[in-house]
C-alpha cells in the first residue's frame, strides 16, 4: 500500500517531494506515542504465549469456574485474561487459536467449529477491555482522555 501511495503521489506531484514526505510521515510515525507502543504490546503478547502464560490463563480460569460448561466459559475468560495483558483482539484471537485449539480441553468436549466460534468470541474482548489498542487509537484521534475510555472498556468488556 505505501509503494503504490508513494508512486501514485510521485506520478502528480513529483518523485522528490514524494521521498520527502516517506521520510517525514516514517519519522512522524516512529515518534507519535499512539503507534510506539504498539512494538511493546505485542512484545508483551509473545513473551504471555511463549511463557505458557496463555495454557494456565485457560487452567486457571477451568478450575475457578465450577458449572456447567465451564471448558467453554473458562477458554472466554482466558481470552479476557489474554487480551487484558496484549492489548489487541487479533493477537489473542491467533495465539488461543493456535494453542488452544492443538490441546484445548475444549476441543474434546465440544465440536471443533463450537470450539472455534468460542475462541474467536473470546478474542473480540480485546477490543473492548484495557488496555485495547482500539481505544488507544480511538483516544488519540479527537484527543480524548485515555484512562476515561479505559475505564468506560472495563464493564462492557467483562459483560460481553
């Protein structure tokens, strides 16, 4: 996409104001606080999953939880958990679905597309609980108070 954006504003306007503005925007983005934390939640989310953070998320949440469906209900807190620690619902939603899916108990109780539904539902929550990347990108455009809509995530998030 930033090849053809590039190209297509050096076509009208010419090469060299085109490179410019590459290295203004790259160091603009580097610098604005929004996108630089973004590196260091997703180095948190791999250090969680390669930590084996993610398999006792889910066990603890398992053991915690003593009714009935309690696979399925602890793989959506577990996804909660996940989320809350990375930040970002596409990075909870691969990394349960790459572990949880292999040796989920979830998979043997349920059918595998139940299981699949119920992990793809656990990883929307990190849109919605803090710290999202989602509310972060949302605070930052109007210039609004990032710890107020941390706070207005926390109850929708534990509901949904």
């Amino acid at each position: 996409m930033g090849l053809v954006g590039v190209t297509g504003f050096g076509y009208l306007v010419g090469f060299s104001p085109a490179l410019k503005l590459v290295g203004q925007t790259s160091m603009r983005t580097v610098t604005d606080y929004t996108f630089g934390v973004n590196p260091m939640f997703l180095l948190m989310g791999t250090f969680v999953s390669n930590s084996g953070m993610s398999r006792e998320l889910f066990r603890a949440a398992n053991d915690s939880s003593g009714i009935c469906a309690a696979i399925g209900i602890a793989t959506v807190a577990a996804c909660g958990g996940f989320a809350a620690i990375c930040g970002s619902s596409v990075a909870t939603a691969a990394t349960f679905s790459a572990r949880g899916l292999s040796g989920n108990a979830a998979v043997s109780v349920y059918p595998q597309s139940f299981a699949t539904g119920v992990i793809a539902a656990g990883g929307t929550l990190g849109a919605m609980l803090p710290p999202s990347t989602c509310l972060r990108y949302t605070a930052s455009s109007p210039k609004q108070d990032i710890g107020k809509l941390f706070i207005a995530g926390i109850i929708p998030g534990i509901l949904a």
